[in-house]
C-alpha cells in the first residue's frame, strides 16, 4: 500500500507539471515606440545579442535575423562580423559605416525572477482491484489517498529588446520586454520571442512587412 500511494502521488505531480510547463508561452510587456519617429521603415538591421555564451549568442541573433528577414528585411547577425564576442559601441559604430546598417536590434538578457505558489494538498478515493488466490475471485478495495501540499516555484526568464536608429541622432526607437516562465530550452524560447518581438515590430511600422 505504501508502494502505491507513492506511485499515485508522483503520477499526479508529474501530470500537473507536464500541464503547466505546456501552457507557459512567451509575452511582451513594457512595449514602447518612440512616437516622433516618422522616418521610412528600417530596412537593414544588425542583430545584436549580448550573451557571454558563444553557442547561445549565435541562436538569439539568428533566430531574429530569420525573423526579420521573413518580412522582407535585410538583417545581419554581428557574430558574422565579430565572432569572439559581441561588438562593442566602437565596433558597431565601424560596422554600421562600413555595411550601411539603418538599425540595430539588441537582445540583453535582465536577472531572472522566482515565484513561489503553495498547492493545496487533497484526498482522493482509489479503486483497486487484487485476486485472491484462496477465493480464486477478484476482490475490490477503495483506498483513501492523502496527497500533501507542495510549493511551487516558477523561474521567470526577462530579456530586454532595443531598437535603435543609426540615423537621427542614433536614438532609441523601440523597447520591449520578454517574460518566459520555465524556459525549458534555448532554442524554444528564442524562436518564440523573435516571433512576438517582430511581429509587434512591423505592427507598430518599426519595419516594413512583406506579409502585410
């Protein structure tokens, strides 16, 4: 009996968190246009991820360079211009001269949140049905299962996402904030921001868009 009311309770954990890790999805809040830009829509944008981790830092610039140029956009991720590491604002400053950039679009990852939830513990009624070798006949049994509470806790990934100008000053044009909870891959979450950020991008005229 002990045996079974472990298995039943990890059963049960297991399917509410498959539950919960399915319905977490990406969101932007803190979306902001800079209201007096009227300028023509970018066309040329470099790609920008500040990630110390090589590997991660090509998927983030890729992931929105493909993004982009889904919409028609000329993008240009800056590993393919620097590979070590990141430019810094003299380099961009160099890479914009040199290849005609219009924008650029940078990734900066914020420190992560934790959000705790206690759930609630429950009683369930469990059928079970053993053979009885000496009746040669199945006999029913209903167990009362007690499942304990348990703390929840949820690990919010926050990046930022700028859009600058390289024209008019090289001012800000564009923000946004991705919030994922329990992001299970890199991969996943990238793609699934790329996907917002530009959307929202050619909503607001930030870009031009071919699907539009």
């Amino acid at each position: 009996m002990i045996q079974f009311r472990i298995t039943a309770h990890r059963m049960i954990m297991i399917c509410l968190i498959g539950q919960m890790c399915a319905c977490a999805t990406s969101s932007l809040v803190d979306v902001w246009r800079d209201p007096s830009f009227h300028a023509t829509h970018l066309g040329n944008i470099l790609v920008i991820a500040v990630q110390r981790d090589a590997t991660k830092r090509r998927i983030w610039e890729d992931a929105f360079s493909s993004e982009l140029a889904k919409r028609g956009v000329t993008a240009a991720s800056s590993y393919s211009l620097y590979p070590v590491a990141a430019p810094d604002t003299l380099q961009v400053m160099a890479a914009v001269q040199e290849n005609g950039f219009d924008g650029i679009l940078a990734i900066l990852r914020l420190s992560s949140e934790t959000n705790a939830q206690f759930i609630r513990g429950y009683t369930s009624i469990e059928k079970v049905d053993r053979y009885s070798s000496y009746w040669h006949r199945y006999w029913t049994h209903y167990l009362e299962i007690e499942h304990p509470g348990y703390i929840d806790s949820h690990t919010i990934d926050i990046r930022t996402i700028d859009v600058t100008t390289t024209g008019q000053g090289a001012r800000l044009i564009w923000s946004a904030t991705s919030r994922t909870p329990d992001p299970s891959s890199v991969l996943d979450v990238q793609q699934e921001i790329a996907g917002l950020v530009i959307s929202e991008m050619a909503k607001q005229r930030i870009i031009t868009s071919i699907n539009h």
